[in-house]
C-alpha cells in the first residue's frame, strides 16, 4: 500500500470487503474502473426475506453476535489453502474457453470497454477456487460459467445507450455466456 508517498507492506493474507449503497451517494464518488478492477468479484445479496429478518431482529435483540466472532482459520492455513488452489489444473480447452468469454466482452455491441487482462487473471483463479470447493483437482466449464458474471459484472462498462435501455452488465454477460461456445464434455478436463 502507499500512502502519502510512502510504501507500507500489508499483513498476509490481506483482503478488503466493501460494501455499496446505490442510494446514499451524496459525499461519495464512484470508484475509477482501474480500482473497480483490482475487487475479485462482486456479489450482489438484495434484502433479507421476511424470515431472515426475523432471525436479525433475534440475533441481534440484546448482544451483537459479531463482537464474539472467532477465527475459524489460521492466516497461515488460510495461505496454504490458497497456494493448493493455484494447483488446482487448468486444461487448454478450459484456459481457452476464459480467453474467448473475455474477448466476447471486448467486441459485444452493448460493451464500451470490456474485461481487463487482470479480469481474465480473476476468473481463472475464481475457477480453480471453485473447482477445489466442489472437491475437484481440476475446473470445468461450468466452474467458469457460474463464476464469469459475479468475476466481469464491475470490470465491464456497458455503452451508455444501452444502460438507457435498461440493458445491464450482467444481461450482456448472460447473453456472452449462452454464446460462446462451451468445451464439449468429452474433453478430458483433467490432463
């Protein structure tokens, strides 16, 4: 990190939540694409339901069950964790199926500026995290499709026309999925 002109280390694993009100913007600004871009994914959760809600009130009647919250993984552990998942294999079908999801969004007619180099990084290793949660040694296609929309939505602009329209990144990228032809299934993802 630096600040001020000086450079600062940060504690590994480091990683930022953030969270985005659309409503309250006033004192706010939009982050710069090149900043949008460096967020892994980003995960759109909505209102609780009636139920969940519920549960919060429950929840958080007299305590606040987040100031007893405990470490559930050693940063250590954490780190090799994600070191095991940079094994996890990637076959040239595959690595090529990302490449021509990511060039899609460079060349759709609704995208003014499509998915970064760094956005392309993104959904590889989201893929491979994937695949090795769903206790697999290697990703498939579909680890690709589920994670392509929640890894590029941020990273891609769409073309203000098509934002006036009601046309959204998430719409140009579900019709980038149903598009881009899919690794045909007997293809042997794990060599």
């Amino acid at each position: 990190m630096t600040a001020e002109g000086e450079t600062k280390l940060l504690p590994r694993p480091f990683m930022v939540l953030a969270t985005q009100n659309p409503i309250e913007q006033e004192g706010t600004f939009p982050l710069p694409e090149a900043q949008l871009d460096r967020f892994l994914i980003k995960i759109k959760i909505g209102y609780p339901s009636k139920e969940d809600d519920k549960l919060i009130l429950s929840r958080f009647r007299r305590d606040d069950p987040l100031e007893e919250l405990k470490p559930v993984v050693a940063a250590a552990e954490l780190m090799r964790m994600q070191a095991a998942c940079r094994d996890v294999h990637v076959s040239a079908d595959v690595e090529d199926y990302i490449i021509r999801l990511v060039h899609a969004t460079r060349e759709h007619s609704s995208i003014q500026l499509g998915a970064s180099p760094r956005a392309m990084l993104a959904l590889y290793h989201t893929s491979q995290v994937m695949a090795a949660l769903r206790g697999r040694a290697y990703v498939i296609p579909d680890d690709v499709k589920y994670l392509t929309t929640v890894t590029l939505s941020h990273r891609i602009i769409p073309k203000a026309e098509s934002s006036l329209r009601g046309s959204s990144a998430e719409q140009a990228l579900q019709e980038i999925i149903d598009k881009v032809p899919v690794p045909v299934e007997n293809n042997d993802f794990t060599r």
